[in-house]
C-alpha cells in the first residue's frame, strides 16, 4: 500500500505535495522524493525533484497578493 501523500504548501486551490517514488528497486533506501504541484488533489499540474522549484513553480501560477 503507498504512503499517503504530505501536504507541505497550499495556495487557493493549488498545493506541493511530497510523494515517495521508488526507483524500480524494493529497497526502502532506493526511495526518492517527489514535490507535486497539484489542483485541490484532483490533477498534478508538474512534478519537481526539489520543494524549491515546486514554490518557484506556484508562485508564477498563483501569486500571493500583496497590498
């Protein structure tokens, strides 16, 4: 059974998840970390090796407001 997904940031409807991928081996070690930008968990818009570029990546989609 996959780990459930952790919500790190969310913005209106758009959040960066971070999801364990294996990579083809069973190890646990062999696990990478993906950081998901998705719609209110309903469809992954892009997916980024690093929390970094997935914030970069919902900022330019969804600015924060500033007054």
């Amino acid at each position: 059974m996959p780990a459930s997904p952790s919500i790190l940031a969310e913005r209106g409807l758009l959040r960066v998840v971070a999801r364990k991928r294996e990579n083809g081996n069973l190890s646990p070690i062999d696990c990478d970390v993906s950081y998901d930008v998705e719609i209110d968990g309903q469809e992954v818009l892009k997916s980024f090796v690093s929390f970094g570029e997935a914030i970069q990546f919902m900022d330019m989609v969804a600015p924060t407001e500033r007054s």
